[in-house]
C-alpha cells in the first residue's frame, strides 16, 4: 500500500511542476513571472524531497535544499531587484500569443508522455514517470526561451528546463550525488554568467529586450 | 611504470588549473602572457608523455586510452601555440586600446581554466564528470567572447550563451538516461555512469532508452559541434571575439564535443539491440557541409567567412565517423587533425590581416601578398589547404573519406562532392580577393608583425603538409587502431 501511495505523491508532485511550467508561459508581467517561478521551485523541491524520502536516500536531501534556497528564494529576490532597478516591471513581453503558445504546450507535454512511455515500458514505473513529467518540463522550457522576447524572460526559462533536469535526475534511483550538485552549482554558475550579461546588455543599450541585439547583427550595414 | 601515465594526466589538468589561479593575481600583461605560454607548453609536454607511458589502469574518475590520447595531445598543442599567438595579438589590441589591462587578467586566467575544461573533458571516465567538464569549457568561451563588450560581442556572447545551455542541458537529459539505462544492469551508484563500465555492459541494456539517450546527446553535444540547424551561435563566436579564441574554439573546442558524441556513440555500437547511429550523424554531417558550402559566398566578414567554413568541415568529420567502418573512421579522425591545425593557423593568419587592415569586412581587404608577403603567401597555402588541394593533408583526409563513401554508399557521396565542389569554389574566390589585386588606398598598411607571430603558422601549414606528404607508419598504427575502436 505504501509503495502506491509513495507512486501517487510523486507522480502528482512531478505533475504539478508541469503545471507550473504551463503557468509560467502565460504569465505577462515580470514580477508575476519571477514569482511563478518562484513557485515551480518550491514544487521541485517537495518533489525531490518525497523522492529523497521514497528511495530512502538522504543526499536527495541536499538537493531539495539547494532548490529550496537557491532556486525558491535567492534567485527570485536577486531577479526582482534587477527589474525593479532597471525600471522593466511593466513590460508586456511575449513574442507569441498566449493561446498559441498553451497550445503548443499542450502537445509537447503530449509528446514526450507518449515517446517516454513508449520507450522505458520495462523500467521502474516510479522512475518512468517522473522522467516523462521531466521531459514535459524541460520541453516546456524551451518553449518559453523561444516565445520570450525579454532577457529575463529567456533565462527564467532557461531555469525552468533545469528543474525538469534535477527532477530527472532525483527520479532515477541512485544517481550519484555528483552530478545533482553540479546541476545545481551550474544554476549558480549560469546565474553568474547571465547577470554579468545582463549587466553588460544594460550597460551598453539601456534595455534587456533582445530584439535590440537584432539591430546589431554584424552581417548587415 | 604503470603509475607513470595517471601522473601525466593529473598533469595536464593541475598545470592550468594553477596557472588559472597564478594568472588571476598576476598583474602587468607581459609576464601574464609569458605565464600563459610557458604553462600551456608545459601541459602540451605532459601530454606528449602520456604516449611514453602506455595505457594506465582507468580510474573511476580519469583514465587515458588510444583514442582520448589523439584528442588531447592535438588540444594541448593548438592550445601552446595559440598561446603564442595570444601574446602577440593582445600585445596590439591593447594598443589599440580594445582590451583594458584589467580585461586582460581576467582573459589570460580564462585561457587557462578554459584548457582545463577541455583537457578534463578528454580525461574524464565519468559521464557526468564529461558533462560538467563541457559546460566549463563553454561557459569560459561564452566570458572571451564578451571580451571586447561591443553590441556585437555582447549578441554573440548571448546567442552563443544562450544555445549553448540549452544544448548542454538536452546532453546531460541524455546521461541521466544513459545512467537510467545502464542502472539495472551495472547497479545504483557510481558504477553506472563510468564510461569504460558503461562499455564492459552496454549488451544488457534497454535499447530503446539508449536510442532515447542517443537523439539527446546528438542534438545536446551536437549544438556544440555546430552542426545546423544548431550552428547559429558558432559565427557569430568566432567573429566577435578575440582571434585567439576564435582559434581555439575552431580548432578545439569543437573537437571537445565532437568527442562526447564519438564516446556515446562507441557505447550505443556496444549495444546490439541499440539504433545504429550511422544514419542520424550521416545526415546531421551533409546537411551542415551542403548548407555552410552555400553561405560561404553570402559573407562580408573575414573571420565569419571562416567560421561558416568550419561548420563545413564538421559536417564532412561527422559524416565520415557516421558512415563508420575501419577506412572511414581513419579519414574522419585524420580530417579531425587536419582540420584543427590548418583552421587555427588560417585564424593566426586572418588575426593579423585583420589587425594590419584595421577591419574584418572583406571588401576592404585585399592585396595582403602585396603589402604583406609572407603574411599573405601564408594564408593562401592554408586556406589552399582548407580547400582540399593536394599536397596538403586535408586533400588526402578528404580524398580517402570521398573514395570510402563511393565504396560504401555511390549515392551519399554525390552531395558530399557537391559539397566539397562548392565551398571549394567560395573559399578560392574568397581569398584571391583577400591576397591580390591593389591595397586598398585609404588605409594605411599597418605595421608587419615579427617573426615570432609567424612561427605558430608556420609550424602547423608545416605538419599539414608532411601529413600530406608523408605519415610516419607508428602513426597510421596508431590511427588505424583507434579507428577499430570507434567501431
């Protein structure tokens, strides 16, 4: 009994982390996306630490912790205070319509359901599942990095594709430590890099839209 | 001797993982460039060693075999004489006042750490320890590039940025799923993601998740190979940048994750049940060479025009590795060397045109051999190179990749030879326009650089052509058994 009821948690943990990816496409303000993703953080965590608990393997542990702190808390602060300074909290930013945009969505998560499930049939059902919810995040990421306009945009879904990674990779029973840890610290990392960008793009344009860089292109004169 | 060879390769990551550090506190740029070259040398030598020292017991963390050999002894020479280069053409960027000094601290302690990604990668017998190791060596590129902040450094670092992270994100999806494959037969923990246990087992594994694993690697580290239709950040990079990076990253970094791919590609050949990668890396291959071929003739920029070539030439390595089999493999992995070290000399060359012109844009660069004799003599024997002519090195890789596909498959080298045919006829337009005709007048011709700018040229157009020439036999031993192993 505890075997299914331990399957139903994580598989509606890692349901909801493709939830929240599906509210992070249609948010439309910054502070709301910021706090959207936020959420999906905290939804990552709870999922990873049920999977700590399932597979009775503390060092998941630590990995719920770096999501919970990094991912829920210190991030979002540090993105809002970039926008707030930067004076881009009521920019409306999406390249593609909403609807078209849930809709495409919608049949990504249908598509790597019906691709994963069809492949790992042989495989631990606990692990199957999460891996297909994670393929549907990580697609959904993507999605957002195409459909986003703005720079902040671009990187809150970038992260999000990291959290279908680390769900991944807490899904698969006795993943070595290492690698979670380097997910994580690649987050930071990553961060690090793109707030050095986002300075620089500020610096010399007075704007985070991407579309400005287009101008640029050294191909034209 | 058998601890001999595990401390070479301690070497060669310990050796610009301190001269990182050094670099960082070491102000006045003379001696960091000094630093910077005496360090790359060094690894380069410890590197060489590794041949003397035979095979090693693989650890569960490095481990050197024939094949990451090759990679990495070309990687630390590139990287040695790129150094060399470096010193020189920072020297006149500074001058030129594009580069602060402050920058260049930051630049030489990047090198450094960069080669440490890309020597770790090769060393690694760990797939997540790989994966950790490319998303160094990228996010270090992704810094240099942004070096000079122009818009356009600042596009192409994003771009650049940005593809790149989604691409090493879909690659390590795609080790989560190797492990996820190779967990029930290896067992939880470690043992499952070491690369030499991964091969030992590869016959009991689920096919259908390594297939799955496969398509995410291929995509995932193939955006790093700049094969299209994921290639948009690699021109962009390359011309944006510092010429020494746009060097290293051609002739390198590419290669970096042209070897993730080959290192799945031998477990996926382990696996009976498995797809054959041979068709996926076949198509990906032609598609890049016949598209870069094409847009050779559309570029205004010198050192795009070249980059745009060097998704051309990845295109034809993983076409050869795709099509497999004992002659293939040895042309792909021929073409690999040929193709790094003539890439890297024609980027020295077009660093210093470029220099010497004071633009990129090729209409207003020309007659190099006029102003610049040997400068410009240089770069028409390396782009002839490029090009494929004999008696180069790079005409016999092709040559021998060309006949094995007419063996194997008359019909996939048609559009291979077209290929081949048009951006053949590009580069040579190209370049008669770069080397001859009058020097534009309007410019001044800046001043030659000294000899010891021309020797890293020199010294690689050298070996490509003793390879055309000739190949010492221990060599296509060596090649030949290497390429048994990528299978």
């Amino acid at each position: 009994m505890t075997g299914a009821l331990a399957f139903d948690i994580a598989h509606m943990l890692a349901g909801g982390l493709v939830l929240a990816s599906f509210m992070l496409l249609y948010q439309d303000r910054l502070h709301g996306l910021v706090n959207t993703y936020a959420l999906h953080a905290l939804v990552l965590t709870a999922s990873v630490a049920w999977q700590a608990w399932a597979q009775g393997a503390p060092h998941l542990y630590i990995t719920a912790l770096v999501a919970l702190v990094f991912k829920a808390l210190v991030i979002p602060l540090a993105l809002h205070r970039i926008i707030r300074r930067l004076g881009i909290h009521r920019d409306i930013e999406n390249a593609v319509g909403t609807g078209l945009t849930m809709l495409t969505g919608m049949g990504l998560v249908a598509l790597s359901m019906v691709v994963m499930l069809r492949v790992t049939a042989e495989a631990d059902p606990l692990a199957r599942e999460d891996l297909a919810m994670a393929l549907a995040v990580v697609l959904l990421g993507l999605l957002m990095m195409v459909t986003r306009r703005n720079a902040i945009g671009q990187v809150v879904g970038f992260m999000s594709l990291e959290n279908g990674l680390v769900l991944a990779a807490a899904g698969a029973r006795g993943m070595p430590l290492v690698v979670e840890i380097s997910v994580a610290f690649s987050v930071l990392v990553a961060f690090i890099v793109i707030g050095i960008v986002l300075f620089r793009i500020r610096e010399r344009f007075d704007t985070v839209d991407v579309g400005a860089l287009d101008d640029f292109r050294g191909e034209r004169r | 001797m058998s601890g001999f060879p595990f401390d070479a390769t301690v070497a060669v990551l310990v050796v610009p993982a301190v001269a990182a550090a050094v670099l960082a506190l070491l102000p006045g740029y003379r001696a960091a460039a000094r630093v910077n070259v005496l360090a790359s040398l060094t690894t380069f030598l410890a590197a060489l060693s590794l041949f003397a020292g035979g095979e090693g017991e693989a650890g569960n963390y490095l481990f050197v075999d024939e094949l990451n050999i090759v990679f990495i002894v070309l990687n630390t020479f590139v990287g040695f004489t790129a150094s060399v280069f470096s010193a020189g053409y920072i020297r006149h960027e500074l001058e030129m006042g594009r580069i602060s000094p402050a920058n260049l601290r930051f630049y030489h302690a990047m090198y450094q750490t960069m080669m440490f990604g890309m020597n770790l990668a090769f060393v690694a017998n760990n797939i997540g320890l790989m994966w950790v190791a490319v998303e160094l060596a990228t996010l270090t590129t992704v810094l240099m590039v942004g070096l000079y902040r122009t818009h356009e450094a600042l596009e192409a670092a994003w771009k650049y940025f940005i593809l790149g992270s989604v691409g090493i994100a879909l690659a390590l999806f795609g080790t989560i799923l190797v492990y996820m494959a190779a967990q029930p037969v290896v067992g939880e923990g470690n043992d499952a993601m070491v690369w030499t246990r991964l091969v030992e087992a590869a016959a009991g594994f689920d096919p259908g998740l390594l297939n799955l694993a496969f398509v995410f690697l291929l995509i995932g580290y193939g955006t790093k190979v700049g094969l299209a239709p994921l290639h948009a950040w690699l021109p962009d990079a390359h011309a944006e940048g510092p010429t020494p990076i746009s060097a290293v990253l051609s002739g390198l970094l590419l290669n970096v994750a042209l070897y993730a791919v080959l290192r799945f590609k031998i477990l996926l050949a382990a696996s009976p049940g498995a797809l054959a990668p041979g068709p996926l890396m076949v198509g990906m291959g032609l598609v890049s060479l016949v598209f870069a071929a094409f847009m050779l003739y559309r570029r205004r920029d010198i050192k795009r025009l070249f980059a745009y070539s060097s998704i051309e030439h990845m295109g034809i390595i993983v076409f050869a590795f795709g099509m497999g089999g004992p002659l293939a493999n040895f042309a792909g992995l021929l073409h690999m060397v040929m193709h790094s070290l003539t890439k890297s000399a024609i980027f020295y060359c077009v660093g210093h045109i470029a220099q010497i012109r004071g633009t990129q844009k090729l209409a207003e660069i020309s007659g190099v051999t006029v102003t610049h004799p040997a400068l410009g003599w240089a770069f028409l024997v390396g782009v002839a190179a490029i090009a494929g002519l004999p008696p180069m090195g790079v005409f016999m890789s092709e040559f021998l990749i060309v006949t094995s596909t007419f063996a194997a498959a008359p019909l996939l080298a048609v559009p291979l030879v077209a290929g081949l045919v048009v951006a053949f006829g590009a580069l040579t337009m190209r370049a008669t326009g770069i080397a001859f005709g009058a020097p534009p007048e309007n410019r001044p011709a800046g001043e030659a650089p000294g000899l010891a700018a021309y020797l890293p040229i020199y010294a690689h157009l050298a070996l490509v052509l003793a390879a055309g020439l000739y190949l010492p036999p221990a060599l296509v031993g060596w090649f030949r058994h290497v390429a048994g192993i990528l299978g």
